[in-house]
C-alpha cells in the first residue's frame, strides 16, 4: 500500500512538472527602447534639463517657423529648463524622401559641424514617400532603427492633403500621387517600434471645416497657422506622456497651463465633428504605460530589421553626404565638382516654380538649344582616398516633366574620354523621369561596398553623363 501511494504521488509530481513546462507564464516583454526613451525625455522635463528636439522630412517640416519651432517655443514659455532653453535642429529638406534621411542621417542633423544628443526626432514624409511606395517601409524603419540606436525618441507625423479640382478636403480622392499619404505603410513599421503616430489627416478630416482650419496654402502646406494646429498636435502627445505615470502626471498637475489663450497653441476647433467622423480610417498609434523603473533599466535591444536590409549588427552606417540643398556641405561639393563640361551649377525653374527651385540648386546640363546639343555633358566628382570610400551614391531630381538619363559610375580613373568605367563595375544608368506627377530629390546608390576591388592607394571619381539637351539634375552625393 505504501509503495502504491508512493508510485502515486512521484507520478503527480511529475504531471504536475509536465503541466508547469507545458502551460508555464511567457516571460515577462521587454519594454519597448522607443518607450523607454519616452520614459528619459519625460524625466529630464521634470527634473528641468533642456530638450533638442531634431524633425527629418519634406518641405513642409522645412518652413521657417513652423510646427518644429512652434513646439519649441511652447515648451520654452511651459516647461521651460533650468540649464538653458530648448533646442531645434531641423533637417527636413524640401522635395525629399524617407531614403535620403535612411542614408544621410547624420548630415542632415548635424549642428555647428557635430552630431547633437536629440532627445526627441519627429519624422515626417507622408507626402514625399507617395512617389516611391515600394521604399517607404524599408527606409522609415532604417530612419527609426538609426534614431533608436542613437537614443533619441522618434514620433512619426502624418498628414494628407485634398484635391486641388474639388477644391476641399476629400479622403481617398486625391487627383495625383502626390497627394496620397503613405501613413499606413509608417504605420506598418511604427507599430514594431511602438512608435507613437501624430494622425494629422485623421483629426483635421474628422471637422467639417477642416480645409479653413488647416490653412491649406496650395492644398499640401499649411501656412503658419496650420503649422500651429500641427504643433498643438505633438504638445498633446507630449503632454499623453507626460501623463503616463503617476509621479509625472504629479509634475504636469503642478504646472499653470492654459488651454486657450498666449500658454495655448491654438484653441479647440470650433465646429463639431463631421457626420461621417467615426467611419475615418485612422493609423494606429501605439501605447504603452511607462513605469518608473523604464527610465533608469538598461535599453533594450532592437528586434530583428523586418523592411529593411540592414542587418542587426550593422544598423548604423556612417554615410557622408554632400547636398547642394545642406548650406553646410555646399562649398564642398562645388569645389569636389572637377569637371563641369556641359553642366551648369545654380537655379531654375524646373523644379516647381521660382520659388521652390532657390531651395534646390544643382548641377544641370546646359543646353543652348544649338550646335552641339546632341554632345554628351560629363560632371566628374573627386571623392577622394579610395581606402576611405566603401559605397557611393547619387541625388538627382526626377520628375514627370521632361528629364532625361544619365549614365553613372565610379572608377579610379579621372579621364575615361567620354567612354565609359574602366573597372568593369560601378556603372548603371539612372532615369530622370518617372510617372508620378511630383519632382523629387531621389537616392540611388551606384556602387556597394564590396563590388569592385580598388587599388589601395589613388583617389575615386563619381562620373555623370547625359546629352546635353536631355535635362538632367544632380544634387550632390552620399559615401559609405
């Protein structure tokens, strides 16, 4: 009897080992790094530390005091820090997509020559990416992975705009590409970040009046008043945040805000919602409950890219980029331009107007609609050391108005005649137009890292050649 019970309870002690192996609790998640480096920023707003705040997008983050600035200024006049006043370091450029910030991110928010501490990026490129929608995953996920491992926060900004012929804001109607927002796919990679989506499009499309509120100026960019209804926007994800625990809801209760009024961006909108409000679609924005003990726990890592190519171990790749439209890098790119036969530097037209081609100046063939037209235009850029130089890529302009293409290369060698590389590698041909009706400052790398063996000693050239009378524009270049 005895060894019967004893047989008894070894054989319930093993079901019950087996039930505890089988249905055991799942580990407890890792918090998110975005998360925890939200946690960060809302802690050095409590304990009065200054903020940088960096934004990465298109022309409209370009305005001169918009929604950036305007964010800036309301944490100065709120919240405002013992050691000094917030911070803006805007690195959005006009007419360009998420694939040039995924290469040139530190370029673009470089400040004074260096490389600040930026405690919050704020990435915008709703619009632009709309030309190039088979990028917009891969490129805003290697945008987030180079923020989140360099510590900084990242909130992404969506908008959308509304039909120039119907003359309002109608969702799903847009007359041309330009006009449809890409937010879904951002959303795609937002959500394996947990970064948290300020909708734009979603909250100015639920008002009846939402193209007043807006102050749409040509249907894509606010004015300066839309830009601060934008900006009331990113307060109050800020402010959610802040709320998020109990010991930082305790600050934000102590603080004298005002809703309306100077403290206030802009007061609510005055109209009810739109009847047909709750039907919106809107992008998911993901939350999670800060604790306390996020703020000082070790980062966690990044999960495994699921867009982009970058491999975990080699997620930031130092790129050097040299942009006609970065005044920091100009005087350097004009002076690697060492031959310029049949291309002219400056402004035109062509790219929107005069008002949008002073923000883009390049490198474009000269055409004088006479004798020799038909000859080939060469634009040679010195790289310099090849041992310094693993991958090039080129900026160009592309667009549905006439433009022509360009045959690229890299070689060591700095007169190839008007022939082609000498290296056997290094070359392809790129096009200047496309049928999205938008022009654009487009990426497109020419040589990786590993594709031809360069003598160690000797320089690099980037050769351009396009016929003279087939428009072509070069904005500068990129290093790897």
């Amino acid at each position: 009897m005895v060894q019967r019970r004893s047989a008894l309870i070894a054989g319930a002690i093993s079901s019950l080992f087996f039930l505890l192996l089988v249905f055991r609790p799942p580990a407890p998640t890792a918090t998110p790094r975005n998360v925890q480096l939200q946690s960060q920023l809302v802690q050095r707003l409590i304990n009065g530390e200054a903020l940088t705040l960096g934004i990465l997008g298109g022309s409209i983050s370009r305005q001169e005091g918009g929604y950036g600035a305007q964010v800036v200024d309301w944490l100065n006049r709120n919240w405002p820090s013992k050691e000094g006043a917030h911070s803006l370091v805007n690195g959005a450029v006009a007419a360009s997509e998420s694939s040039l910030a995924s290469v040139c991110f530190d370029t673009l928010l470089q400040q004074d020559g260096s490389s600040p501490n930026l405690n919050l990026i704020i990435v915008e490129y709703s619009y632009n990416d709309a030309a190039s929608p088979e990028t917009a995953r891969s490129a805003f996920e290697a945008i987030t992975r180079q923020a989140l491992l360099r510590n900084s926060a990242v909130f992404s900004l969506e908008f959308a705009g509304y039909s120039h012929n119907r003359g309002h804001m109608e969702i799903g109607k847009a007359t041309n590409d330009f006009q449809n927002s890409v937010g879904t796919l951002h959303a795609d990679v937002a959500s394996l970040y947990s970064v948290p989506i300020v909708d734009v499009a979603r909250y100015f499309y639920a008002f009846a009046d939402a193209e007043r509120l807006m102050n749409y100026t040509d249907g894509i960019h606010p004015n300066l008043e839309g830009h601060g209804l934008v900006a009331t926007l990113v307060v109050e994800e800020l402010i959610r945040l802040v709320a998020s625990t109990e010991e930082s809801a305790q600050w934000f209760l102590s603080k004298s805000i005002s809703v309306n009024g100077p403290s206030w961006l802009h007061p609510p909108p005055p109209t009810p919602p739109s009847d047909n409000a709750r039907s919106l679609p809107s992008l998911p924005s993901p939350f999670y409950r800060s604790s306390a003990s996020s703020v000082s726990a070790e980062l966690s890592p990044l999960p495994p890219p699921s867009f982009s190519s970058t491999s975990p171990s080699s997620d930031i790749i130092k790129w050097s980029c040299t942009i006609s439209q970065i005044s920091s890098t100009v005087s350097a790119l004009r002076q690697s331009a060492i031959e310029m036969q049949g291309f002219l530097y400056g402004h035109d037209e062509s790219d929107g107007g005069p008002f949008r081609s002073r923000a883009r100046p390049g490198f474009r063939t000269n055409s004088t609609m006479g004798e020799g037209d038909d000859e080939e235009g060469h634009l040679i850029f010195a790289l310099g050391r090849s041992a310094d130089v693993k991958s090039v890529a080129l900026l160009y302009r592309r667009s549905w108005q006439a433009s022509g293409k360009a045959v690229v290369w890299v070689d060591q060698e700095r007169e190839t005649g008007r022939g082609r590389s000498r290296s056997g590698g290094c070359e392809r041909e790129v096009d200047g137009q496309w049928e999205a009706e938008t022009t654009q400052m487009v990426l497109e790398v020419v040589c990786e890292e590993g594709a031809v063996e360069w003598r160690e000693e000797g320089e690099l050239f980037l050769h351009v050649v396009a016929r003279r009378r087939d428009y072509f524009k070069v904005y500068g270049y990129a290093k790897g």
